[in-house]
C-alpha cells in the first residue's frame, strides 16, 4: 500500500481521468510552492550588508493635499531589526531620517539630516516590554 504524499498517479474526481506527475505527490507540493515563492521572491528589493542580501519591506505615504511626505523601510541591521522612516517637505533636498530599533529599545535619527522635530510635533516608539522612546518638539 502507497501513502497518498508518495503518489505519482492522481486521479480526478469529476471526470475519472488519471494524470501522472513528474514526482511523487509531496515533492510536487513543495515544487509548486518553491515556484510561487520564486516569483514573490523575484520582485523583492533587497540590501546588500556585509555581503548578505537583506528584504526590504517598503511603504510609500504622500498624500495629494499635503505639502509632506513619509516612507518608511523595515530592514534587518547588525543589531537585529530596524524601522527606517524618511520624512519631509515635497520639493525640498532636505528631510529627516528616523531608526526605531526593537532589539536594543532605541529611537534615534541621523545627526546630518532635519532634526525629527522639524518634521513632527512628538515622535513615540512603544516596544514590546513596555519601554518609551520619544522626540518631542520644545515649546
């Protein structure tokens, strides 16, 4: 007696036909899956760190009516995972870049770029444990 994830032969119930795959039946499972995967997997941007192909998991905001912008990049970093979100004003070089890193509880942003007040009234990054990390503008 064969197992049905050893099948070769199927056979359909509507019409009765037999059709004979190329492998056994697991196999075939795994083999159309690698395919589907393949095709996701071929459109994916990725980062090149350490020479390690990092995914990139990328998210585009701009409203119509506003004069801002917000785009925001979900990356694996030597420290683990980190949110990089870019902000500013539509048409102008300059912007803010923010890191939120959940391995080590930190918000920070790039010192070259805008301070992220320039941008936003109060910046919150709320991690898992209960930890608080903020930027907020001096009033």
């Amino acid at each position: 007696m064969k197992y049905s994830f050893q099948a070769i032969r199927l056979k359909c119930e509507e019409c009765k036909d037999f059709y004979n795959l190329p492998r056994s039946y697991s196999k075939e499972e795994q083999y159309v899956l690698d395919k589907i995967d393949a095709k996701i997997f071929k459109g994916m941007k990725v980062l090149n760190i350490d020479d390690e192909a990092i995914p990139l998991a990328k998210e585009k905001i701009i409203s119509k009516d506003s004069k801002h912008f917000v785009i925001s990049l979900l990356t694996e970093s030597k420290t683990g995972l980190r949110l990089v979100v870019y902000a500013g004003e539509k048409g102008k070089n300059v912007k803010t870049q923010i890191f939120v890193e959940p391995e080590i509880k930190r918000l920070s942003f790039d010192q070259k770029d805008l301070h992220p007040t320039d941008i936003f009234t109060k910046l919150e990054a709320s991690f898992i444990n209960g930890t608080k990390a903020n930027l907020e503008k001096k009033r």
